[in-house]
C-alpha cells in the first residue's frame, strides 16, 4: 500500500500513550525501524496466528527533532472472518483423552474411547500418540515428595566431612513453594576469613 492509504489516528507525547493506542486497537507491536530522521514502530492485529488475512496495521512516528510529538498513524481494517486452520487435536478429543490418560488406560484403549465418544471427528494416529505422551507426562506422579525432601534436609543439617553437603538452613511448604542453602564445613568455616561471600542460585530446576 502507498503512504496515502495511511490514515491520522492521534498524535501523542510518550511511547506508553502509543502502548494505551495500541492495545485500545487490538494490536501489537511486530517491529521497530530506526530511519534517518525518525524511528518508527510497526504493529499488527494482535490476533494475527488466529486470523492470517487480518490487514489492520498500526504506525507510530517518532520525529528526532521532535521526540514529544508522536504521530499514530492505521490502515485497512479488522478481518476476523477467516479464521486459519489449527493442526491441533478439537478440545472435546484432547478433554477425552486427558481424563482416559489419567485413570490409566491404555492408548490402545484410549483409542477406542475416542472413537466411542467422538465418532464424527477423524483423529490421526500419530496426533492421537503425540497427545496421549504429552498428558503422561503432565500427570506424572512426583517421584520425590514433600516428607521426603524435609527428610533428606534434615539428615544434612550436619556433617563431619568437611566437603560432605550440609543443609544449614531450608524452607519447604511444597513444591512451589521452597528454598534450600547448600554447603559445606569447609565452606562456613572460610567465612571468618573473608569480608566477601558468594552465593550462587541455580539458574534452572528440573523437576522430577
């Protein structure tokens, strides 16, 4: 489209009235292009995955000169007609599924249940085993509880080898909710030699 198809929507003085434009509008922000005298900010139906045919856009102007003086700009128009095609199982199959996965069925036996309960829709094999693995894994029981945890914090309070794991200090109401201070002897001990401590988190948790 040419620059005439662009039509005056507002002309604002910061970036966040731009975001308050924007999301008013249904749209969001897919790029941003730093030009020789302004910077401009691109967006798009915000729904875009959904409804691919979609042609609303949005722009904001940015002057250099003129950093106060924002110019917010659209074109075309919501076209939510068209919804694109999802790849994904129908949310009835995938509720079925979930509840025969966690009473323990087979897939085989998952397999005719779907059926059973949803004879007008054609379920792929392989999608069909995709999900099934998928909801096995979200209902996994955990293979370390809570008492056990506590257990284990407890047996390391303390230790009599200097490099040996103790756990001076810990919080545990459940598995969201926890914090464990791992050292050892050797560790505590080189505190009183030095103003500096360091303490490391670790940076991700594997569960189970």
């Amino acid at each position: 489209m040419s620059a005439s198809n662009w039509i005056l929507l507002s002309i604002v003085n910061l970036l966040d009235d731009v975001k308050a434009v924007a999301k008013s509008h249904g749209v969001c922000q897919c790029r941003t292009n730093n030009l020789k005298d302004h910077t401009k900010y691109s967006f798009k139906c915000s729904q875009y995955r959904k409804y691919p045919l979609c042609g609303y856009e949005l722009k904001a102007t940015v002057p250099d000169d003129d950093p106060d003086s924002i110019t917010v700009m659209f074109r075309d128009a919501h076209n939510h007609d068209n919804r694109s095609q999802s790849s994904r199982l129908a949310s009835p199959v995938r509720q079925s599924v979930s509840k025969y996965v966690g009473i323990g069925l087979t897939e085989a036996q998952i397999r005719s249940s779907v059926s059973v309960d949803h004879p007008s829709t054609p379920v792929l094999s392989t999608k069909l085993t995709s999900l099934v693995q998928t909801e096995r894994r979200n209902n996994r029981p955990e293979i370390f509880s809570v008492y056990d945890f506590r257990k284990w914090c407890n047996d390391h309070q303390d230790g009599t080898v200097p490099h040996s794991t103790i756990v001076p200090f810990y919080h545990c109401n459940d598995v969201n909710d926890l914090f464990v201070l791992f050292t050892t002897k050797r560790l505590i001990q080189q505190i009183q030699s030095t103003p500096l401590l360091q303490v490391d988190a670790t940076y991700k948790l594997t569960w189970n």
